[in-house]
C-alpha cells in the first residue's frame, strides 16, 4: 500500500512539474506576452511621474488586490455559470466594402468591430483603434474565449492603409499580437502608451513608426490633434509584468469633429478633468461591459459610464468592451441594458450600432431597435 502510494505522489509531483515546466517555456518563448523592458526604457518610465516601484500608477488609490474572499467569490461565481454570458443568436453585423471605404473616406465615419476595436476615417484619414481583430483575446485559444461572431465585419487583409493606429493598453482584449502582425506593414504610425513600444518593436513594427505618449501628452498627424489622456486600469500580458505599462484614453480632434474613447477605466475624477480641458466632445465611446463589484475601482459599472458621459461633456455617448467576448459572469447584453436606462435617466444621447454598422457622425442617428434583446 506504501508503495502504491509514494507511486502515485510521484506521479503526482511529476505531472506538476511537467505543466510549471511547459508553462515558463510557453511564457519564455511565446512571442504573444510582448517585448522586454530596458534600463534606459525604465528610467524613462521613472521620469514620467506615475512609475513607482517598478510599476505605473493611477491618479487616485485604486484597489488590484484580490482578497481571498472575493477569489473564492469568482470561483464560485465561475462554477455557478451564467446560461446568459453569450447570446444565443448570431449578433447582427453589417459587412464593410474595402471599395466603398476608399470612395467614402472624405466623409467623417466611424465603424465598430465589437468590444472596444474601430476603425475611424477623418478628415481622410484612416485611423485603427485598439484593433483587436483576432477570435480570442488571450496568450493562446485554449486560455480564453472566442468572438461571438465568427468573422469581422471586413477582414484584416482588406482594410485599406492605415495612416495611424491608437493604442489604450496593453492588455490581450485592446492589443492582440495576430492583428499587429498583419497591420504593421500598412500602417503609417503607432501612438502607444509608455511601455508598449517594447511589445511592438519585438513583433517587428519598425522603432520610426512608434511614437510613445505619457498621460497629457499631445502630438498632431497632419491636421489630426491628438492627446494621451488618464484612465483608472493597470496593464500586462503575464504573470510578473503587472502595471509595467501605462494604460490611457484618447482625445482624437479633426477640423470639424471632437472625439473621445476612454479605453479601460474605473469611474473617477479624471472624467470631468478631461472634459473640462478637452471637451465638449461630439461623441464618445465609453467603457461599459466585464465589470464586477469586485474590481469597481478598474471597470465601471454600466450607470457610472452614463455619468461619465455627462463628466467629460459629450453631446452623444456610445457604450463599448461589450459585443464581442464574454470576461466577466454578468449577461452578455446585460452592459447595454443598465446604460441605456441610465442615459435616459441623465437625457444624455447613446448610439448602439450594430457590428459594421457605419456611423456618419456629420449626423448620427439614434437607435430605433433594439437589436441586442434580438
């Protein structure tokens, strides 16, 4: 009996040892985690005034510890299930012409992927937001979940040059290593935040088409005003890199239209900062979707992000993170249907295009159905 135990203890520690071991390889030489950071990239990190210790930070105290009761919590939680967290019907989705994106770039547009990825054109110019194209937002497919919808509006190898490409974060779900592959060579430029030039550079984006930006940097393409705003998040691909680079929003200002996205974010203060120094806003797209009470303080619950629409001063809100991929146990739908309510609560304006849907935003059109109660 001994033996037959001490037999299974070791094979026990052996298998183990076995997924530790093929764990570091897979982190070690998998080039999905990113690009490494270097004393010189540090320091500058360091001249930044939100690095310390190692890490970025958020303009107020925010929470990115899990207690042992809320790990239990989510477990439970995750063991439970939600019959709700995917649709059971294929989301409606417009299809995109490459052709007809060419002979309509002079008109302000812009065109939702689902979650928080656009393509916007203005003032003819082709701009790429957070443009996570790939079916799962994760390291490798067996480690995540997969787009709801099987194929994009329009495929990547479609899309017509890109002059510029905006990045909030790093994380799998805003910034995905199969997408950046196929788009480096028809992009002209990359603004990302602090840190993320590394993953880049490592996924072989040329160093002169990358420009890095801290919190309240601003920058011009062409015409195009551009500026690197707060966001209440953190960042990372793996396991030890928590926070080891900036995470942000984007003020995007053309000669006829001012636009807002918010990335990732917590509710906070910064809201009504950043309208009061760069609004009003046309229109904004505003985190709404992967929330849970326990991390508030990094994802906003869906009526904070009607608030935040009223902080940052926008004539019209769109909610987005939501649409395309199911990380957190609420319903799929259930983002859209408390924001809804709580901007007709506040009279603020929402938009919810359906996927491809073109919004012209010389004069948008509110919803009239609701496509998302199907």
């Amino acid at each position: 009996m001994k033996k037959i135990l001490k037999m299974i203890a070791l094979t026990i520690t052996g298998l183990i040892v076995t997924i530790i071991l093929i764990a570091v390889i897979f982190i070690n030489t998998s080039p999905q985690f990113g690009g490494k950071h270097t004393k010189e990239d540090i320091k500058r990190y360091q001249e930044s005034g939100h690095y310390e210790e190692g890490k970025f930070i958020n303009l107020s105290p925010t929470n990115l510890d899990m207690s042992f009761k809320n790990i239990v919590a989510i477990l439970k939680d995750q063991m439970k299930g939600n019959p709700n967290k995917k649709p059971k019907f294929k989301l409606p989705q417009q299809a995109v012409d490459s052709l007809d994106l060419e002979q309509t770039k002079a008109e302000d547009k812009l065109i939702w992927f689902g979650h928080s990825s656009f393509l916007l054109q203005l003032d003819n110019k082709n701009i790429l937001i957070d443009p996570m194209l790939g079916n799962s937002p994760s390291p490798h497919p067996w480690l995540g979940t997969s787009r709801y919808n099987e194929t994009l509006p329009i495929a990547i190898e479609k899309l017509p040059k890109i002059d510029f490409v905006l990045i909030s974060h790093d994380h799998y779900d805003h910034l995905d290593y199969g997408s950046i592959k196929q788009l480096k060579d028809k992009v002209g430029k990359f603004y990302v935040p602090l840190g993320v030039a590394a993953h880049l550079k490592s996924w072989g984006v040329n160093n002169d088409k990358i420009e890095e930006v801290n919190w309240w940097d601003e920058t011009t393409f062409g015409n195009i005003e551009l500026a690197f705003t707060p966001s209440r998040h953190f960042s990372g691909r793996g396991i030890m890199d928590n926070s080891s680079t900036m995470w942000g929003s984007w003020i995007i200002k053309g000669d006829n239209k001012n636009i807002y996205f918010s990335g990732d974010s917590g509710y906070g203060s910064h809201f009504k900062e950043i309208g009061e120094k760069y609004g009003p806003f046309d229109f904004a797209m505003l985190e709404c979707g992967q929330y849970d009470t326990k991390w508030a303080d990094i994802h906003m619950m869906p009526e904070e992000t009607a608030k935040a629409a009223v902080d940052v001063n926008t004539k019209i809100m769109m909610p987005i993170h939501w649409g395309a991929f199911t990380l957190a146990m609420h319903d799929w739908n259930d983002p859209v249907i408390r924001v809804t309510k709580k901007a007709k609560e506040l009279n603020m304006p929402i938009l919810i295009p359906e996927i491809g849907q073109e919004i012209a935003l010389e004069n948008i059109t509110l919803n009239s159905e609701e496509w998302w109660k199907n």
